[in-house]
C-alpha cells in the first residue's frame, strides 16, 4: 500500500486525515465536473485544517492519499474499474486500476491508521431483499473495521428500515448528527428514528475515543449526518420519481448489482439533475464534518 508524502507525515505526527472515497469521482459524476468535485472536495478538508486522503487503487497497488496526476487519472481513465473489498485481490494480482467503493475504501484507510472517513450515501438492504437477498457488501466490512464514516445515511433507493436492523444486528454504531432521525440520503430524514444523537464534532470525537478506550468489538461507527433543508430534494418529486424509477427497472428486468446504477441514473436523469445537487450538497457537507470530527481528535 503506497501512502503519500503528506499523509504519511500527518499521521506519523498524530495530525488530522480524512479519508475519501474515489467511486464518486470515476462513476458518480459526469466529466469534467467529477475532476473539480475531487478538487473541491480535498480543498474543503484542507480549510478546516486537516489532511485529505482520496483513496484508490492504480496498477494494482493501492493509493491512500493521491497526487494531481493519480487524481486525474482516476477522473479521465475509461479503464478504471469499480472495486469493493472482494475485488482488491484480484486487482492487485493483476495490476488493474479501479475506484473504491465505501467498502474498500474503509478498509484501507482503517489498515494504513486513519480513523475518520466521508461519503455521500451507505450501501444497505436492497428493496425486496426477501427475495433476492442482495445487501451491500459495506455492512459486513463496517460491522469489523473500526473507523468513522461520516454519511447522508443510506441510498433512498434502498430499504432503510431493514439496513437500520441489519445494522443493528452486525452491532455498527449509528449516531444521528443533529437529528433524532435518520438521513434519507437525497433528503433529511427516511422517518426512521436513530437511538443516539450527537451535536458537535468534539461529541462524535469523544464516541470515538470511548469506543477505543473500552476496546469493544472493532466496528464502525456511522455519523448521519442530513443533508441541508435548502439543499434537499423535494420529498414529493422524489418519492413520485422513485416509484416510477422501480416500476420501470421491474419493467426491464433490471436486477442484481445493475439495480443501483439503474436507479440513480434514473432519478438523476428524470429529476433534470436537481438528485444529483442534492448528493453533491450532503457530499460536502459531510466532508466538512468528518474533518471537523478529524480536527477534534476523532483521527
């Protein structure tokens, strides 16, 4: 694993990281918006004064923390391929280059010493899960990696009810920041309540060093963090849009790991973009956090 200078020196020195994920900037994000989103999003971490460790793997060896040149190349390359932890192996193996998934990336960051990562949205228990049984393979990898991963909840397209249980099941602490209730990812709240809510950053960062002190059972530990109300989508347009977005992936046959990128596409495509914003708005928004957490002795 190949850390850069940078994050090498800052956690060498006890200092601030965040970890960030890099499927959003290959496969999340048209070009050339997905390169200046990676750009931004490092800038955000950097002003409030912590350092950011975009993670992905290129010809086989995996990257924590990439320079302008790697940052590019993972925005630009038609080639590079969409990696969740099974994958790892066989990518280094072959020296193949991909983006890593939430999955991946925790794992990484947690294995090179970083304690606090940001996304957009969780994988979790897909619609009908009864029968297909298709859940996202993040919530076997958070149940058993300890780190903090600063989200807008879980996709809207998924069953949150059943993820909020699974979680549960696999012991994944799940603390609503500013909330009582749980994120809908493009929107503030799924109407599904969370146990614990927390309200500034130097609460999560004492979470975090409780959960270490105690030596519980490593895990993770989800920050919900809401998207702003003024950057939400509009719940009715997005309830309408998905009910139509599921009839027609039924329609289609559309299924397995199609269903996701079905979906999104679908409601990025039929809200004219605004589902997309609001990922954008809580992406940044949990960047900040996460490195706010990072700052308040969270890393």
């Amino acid at each position: 694993m190949h850390l850069t200078d940078e994050v090498r020196a800052a956690l060498a020195d006890r200092r601030p990281v965040v970890a960030l994920e890099s499927t959003i900037i290959a496969h999340g994000l048209p070009r050339p918006r997905n390169l200046r989103v990676a750009v931004e999003l490092e800038g955000i971490v950097r002003a409030t004064g912590a350092v950011p460790a975009t993670v992905a793997v290129l010809d086989g060896t995996p990257h924590v923390g990439l320079d302008e040149a790697q940052l590019e190349r993972v925005a630009s390359d038609d080639t590079v391929r969409k990696l969740t932890v099974r994958d790892l192996a066989p990518a280094a193996a072959l020296g193949a280059s991909g983006a890593t998934t939430v999955a991946a990336t925790a794992f990484l960051a947690a294995r090179a010493g970083i304690g606090v990562f940001a996304t957009g949205g969780l994988g979790g228990v897909h619609r009908e899960w009864t029968q297909s049984q298709d859940e996202s393979a993040d919530l076997r990898l958070l149940a058993e990696t300890r780190i903090a991963v600063v989200c807008a909840g879980v996709k809207s397209i998924l069953d949150v009810p059943a993820t909020l249980q699974r979680l549960e099941t696999l012991g994944v602490t799940v603390l609503g920041y500013g909330t009582a209730e749980f994120p809908g990812f493009y929107l503030r709240t799924s109407g599904e309540p969370v146990e614990w809510t927390v309200r500034t950053p130097a609460e999560v960062a004492a979470v975090l060093r409780a959960q270490r002190e105690l030596d519980v059972p490593p895990s993770a530990v989800i920050v919900a963090n809401p998207v702003p109300t003024g950057e939400q989508l509009d719940p009715a347009v997005h309830d309408a849009v998905l009910a139509d977005a599921l009839r027609e992936a039924e329609r289609q046959g559309v299924s397995g790991q199609a269903i996701t990128p079905f979906l999104l596409g679908y409601l990025t495509e039929h809200t004219r973009g605004a589902s997309l914003e609001a990922n954008l708005a809580a992406v940044r928004g949990n960047v900040r956090l996460a490195a706010e957490i990072a700052v308040a002795g969270g890393a």
